[in-house]
C-alpha cells in the first residue's frame, strides 16, 4: 500500500494493487471517538471523486448528530 501525505479531514486515497484504489476517511464522531470508512475504486480519479462525496454526506451526519446531542 502506498502512502500520500494528506490534510486533516480531507481523507486519503491509497494503491492496494495495480486496479484497486482505497479511500479512507477518519473523521472524529459526536462521542469522540474515531471512526474510519472507506470506499474502492479502480481508478485513482474515481476514488477521490468518490471520497470527495463520501466525506461531504460524513460531515452532514456528524453535524446533524452533533445538533441531536447539544438538544
């Protein structure tokens, strides 16, 4: 697996072979603790456009939860 140095909360996109690509996203969830998810593509472009809209549907929920939480 190959690394990639990336900025916090934009997720990663990584090579598991020659035609799989996994992107990983580690957010810190409304009780504190981290939770991962991924995605798999079979092209690099394919697995950033879908993490790109993996991590915005994320984020929404994380916020929604927060809401939930402070009521």
């Amino acid at each position: 697996m190959s690394k990639q140095l990336v900025k916090p909360g934009t997720g990663g996109v990584y090579m598991i072979n020659d035609h799989l690509y996994e992107g990983r996203f580690t957010p810190r969830m409304p009780d504190g603790k981290r939770k991962s998810f991924n995605i798999y593509a079979q092209t690099r472009e394919e697995c950033e456009k879908k993490l790109a809209e993996m991590i915005a549907e994320i984020k929404e929920k994380i916020a929604a939860e927060k809401v939930a939480m402070k009521r």
